[in-house]
C-alpha cells in the first residue's frame, strides 16, 4: 500500500514536470475549474463562456478580444481520455433552440477544451506571430468540493459533528428517530445498514431543498455509477459504548473510510488538485430569498469551499516541486438578470461580504480574489412601473412553470451588506425589514447576429479577471 501509494506520488511528479515544461516552452495551458452548489448555473455559465469566446461580438471586457488579439477560437479533443467530455454543442442547442429551456444541471467531473489563437500585446507584438493558449475547462459538483474537509475528520468526530447539526431541523426528524431505535452494538445487517443510509440520503435532498448548503457527503446527493454501493452505503451514528468488530457501528466506519480514501481522494488528486484558476457560482438570490438562517448557513459552505483550495501564486519552479496552486478565484454571485442593473452592486457587496472572511485568506496566501454579480445568459430585460405612486425598477421575463410573461419586482437589496449578516449570524427566523423574492424564468428565444454570443451580463468580465492575464 505504502509502495504503491510513492510510486503514484512519483508518476504526479513526473506528469506535473513534463506538463509544466510543456506550458513553459510551447503552448499554455489553463486549468480552469468551474464549480458550484445546486443550481447556481454551472452548466450554463460554461455553455455562455465558450460560446462567447467563440463568438465574441458581446465581450468588450475582454482585452484581447476587444483589441482584436484573439485570431480563432476552436474545441479541440481534452487531454484527459477518462473523463467525460463537457456536452457543449448538446446544452448550447438547448439554449439557442426555437423554444428554449435550461439544460441539465451538472451531475459528475466533465472536461472540454478551448484553444485560442492569440497575437501578443505591447514589445512583443511585432517580434513574435501568434501563439496557441488551451483553455480547459473543468465542470464539477460543488457538493463533491465539500467533501474535501472530511479528509482530515474521523468518522466518530464526524458523526457527532453531524447530528449535533442537525438535530434541531424537520427535515432530520425521520433520520433521528431510526438511528435511535437502530442496535449500533449488533452484528451488521445489511437491510440496516442500507435503511440507514437511504433515510440520511433522503435528509439531505430535503436539507438541499431547505435551503441548507452543508450537505454532505457530495456522493449521496449525485452518486452516479456508484449508487447502491456500500461506499454509500452508510449514515452517521452515535458511538455506542461497546463496538465490537463487525457490528453495524465499526461497519459504518469502515466503509466511511473507504468513501474518503476511494472516492474523495482520487477526485482531490485528478481534478482538483491541477486547477490554477477557479469560479464559484452562487445563488446568492436564492438564499436571500429562503432566509436569514439559509445565508449564515451559505456564508459557511463558502468559507469551508475556499479552505479546500490551496491558495497562491504558480511560479515556474513552486508547480514543479509542489503542484499547481489556485491562482485566481472568482466568486460569482448568479442569476443577476433577476435583477434592475441599478442593484447589481448591492448584489456584488453582498457576495463581497459573504466571502470576506475566506478572500481575506486567499489574498493573504498571494492569489488573487474577486467578487461579482453576472448573469451568464441574460433571461429578462429591464422595466418600470408605478405601484402605489412609487416607481420600482423591475424586470420582466417568461415564467419558467406558466410560459406567462411577467414584471417582477424582488425587493431592495440593503446598501450595506451588513445588515443581512447581522441578522443571519445573529440566528433570525426572518429579515426584520424586507421580504425579498425570488421568481423563476425561462430562457428567452435568442436571436443572434453573427459573431454574437448569446446575451449575458459581466461575464466578460469574468473572463478578463480569470484569463485575461494569460492571453
């Protein structure tokens, strides 16, 4: 085991070295990782990204695409054959269709790459023809990212962390009341063990669904392949005073172990672990809107996110000896078309805030970090109406369950920040001076010239903070 586990250590070595030499002598390499809790938008962010990189009469933000330095934009084949390519053409044909809809939300790790011809700026620009940058972009659950802080936890420390987290939630009800009533102390029994598993697994969809963002572990939530397998076959429980092999409790820990060991490590060594540029999306609306109590919640699945990353800057001889680090990271607050551009700064300084504490971390260690309000693909357009002798500045969209167009009007966003945080760090039930609204919609039929990309907000630049340095 330990043998196996250097010889593996030595192979990272060796593919990191002749990848950085290969970056650093011919043609650049961006790893980007795009990631993010349940419906944030992943998959339409990256759909909108490559699409307007290839396209891109809709980014001025962009440097080298408004200096006219980006020649051609071009999919080629991802370097990595095991992983599932990123269903570009499939999600952008949903969104560009006739009567369009979202696509799919991101289920597992998928992969595309973009290349970008690229002439040089400044000095160089009549030295040198142009060169080739690939950008890779990397699609995974925020739910799995998560599960990298139970690296480092027992599962008798995580167990009691667990449940002494929940125990105050309905949700958690039924869950509570079957490990109570289970014999933790008997030989383990199968049809246990699985109704044990299945009642935590059904907390956590209702926990999502809550509003609740610390629902771990990711692989309940999106097992794919690995769904009915014991490595999710088991549920956190109370130690028992006697655990004697074999019994349900010490089965329980075995197969925690192996969840850590064969399914979270080997996501933290093959995809994590090589990005050097990363976006996280959030719903940041979405929480506003479920309550003080989904925010403070939300606030620390964004501080427990960026623990995970390992923060700095990729000098040449660093990504040699000790792997890549995460250069930039983008926090994103999504769906900012849901609101009038006269409070996308609100919006902005409320994610900001949000992430303070784990930016403050970032910058510390020397990466770069930014906080943002965008609308990958922009889904409404602006109005104005006079309700009650006051002017509101709204939006106004197609309803995603009715097809009905409709004005919607969500609230206004505090000028400071810390009014919401106070209430959600301070345990309110409500917000004590506004009821903030969220509504769904549908996409909007796109009519594109050409050389457009489809409609979004700031995600130019989005584009310009993660890579425009690169190009």
């Amino acid at each position: 085991m330990v043998i196996s586990s250097i010889a593996d250590g030595i192979t990272r070595r060796v593919e990191n070295l002749s990848g950085s030499v290969s970056e650093a002598f011919f043609e650049p390499v961006i790893r980007l990782g795009v990631t993010g809790l349940a419906r944030s938008g992943k998959t339409v962010f990256i759909t909108s990204l490559v699409a307007n990189l290839m396209d891109r009469g809709r980014m001025p933000g962009l440097l080298a695409a408004s200096e006219g330095r980006i020649e051609a934009a071009f999919l080629q084949p991802q370097p990595d054959d095991t992983v599932p390519r990123f269903e570009y053409e499939a999600h952008l044909s949903a969104l560009t269709s006739p009567t369009p809809h979202w696509p799919d939300s991101t289920r597992a790790v998928s992969e595309l790459r973009l290349s970008l011809r690229v002439r040089p700026s400044g000095l160089l620009a009549g030295l040198q023809g142009p060169r080739t940058v690939h950008l890779d972009i990397v699609d995974y659950p925020g739910e799995w990212l998560l599960d990298l802080a139970l690296l480092d936890k027992s599962y008798a420390d995580w167990s009691q962390e667990v449940l002494t987290r929940i125990t105050t939630r309905t949700e958690a009800a039924e869950f509570l009341a079957q490990t109570k009533a289970a014999d933790l102390s008997a030989r383990i029994d199968e049809p246990a063990a699985q109704s044990l598993a299945q009642g935590f697994t059904a907390y956590l969809n209702a926990a999502r669904d809550a509003g609740f963002y610390d629902c771990t572990p990711g692989r309940f939530l999106l097992p794919g392949d690995l769904a009915g397998s014991p490595v999710l076959t088991f549920a956190p429980l109370p130690r028992p005073a006697s655990t004697p092999r074999r019994s349900l409790w010490r089965e329980m820990e075995r197969r925690f172990e192996a969840y850590k060991s064969k399914v979270v490590k080997p996501f933290f060594r093959d995809h994590f672990a090589r990005i050097d540029r990363q976006v996280v999306l959030v719903d940041a609306l979405g929480a506003i809107h479920k309550g003080p109590g989904a925010v403070e919640d939300m606030r620390g699945a964004m501080a427990d996110i960026l623990g995970a990353f390992r923060p700095g800057r990729n000098a040449f001889l660093t990504r040699l000896l000790m792997g890549r680090r995460v250069e930039k990271i983008l926090f994103a607050a999504t769906k900012a078309d849901h609101l009038h551009h006269l409070q996308h700064d609100k919006l902005a300084a409320i994610m900001a805030a949000l992430t303070r504490e784990a930016r403050d971390r970032a910058d510390f260690a020397g990466a770069q970090t930014e906080a943002m309000a965008l609308a990958a693909l922009r889904a409404t357009v602006e109005d104005q109406m006079t309700h009650e002798g006051e002017t509101l500045d709204m939006v106004r969209g197609t309803l995603l369950d009715t097809g009905k167009r409709a004005a919607f009007y969500p609230g206004a966003l505090p000028d400071d920040p810390a009014s919401l945080l106070s209430q959600a760090r301070g345990g309110a039930n409500a917000w004590l001076e506004a009821d903030y609204q969220v509504m769904r919609f549908a996409p909007a039929p796109l009519s594109l010239k050409p050389g457009e990309g489809p409609p979004h907000i700031r995600l130019d630049r989005a584009a310009q903070f993660l890579i425009g340095d690169r190009l």
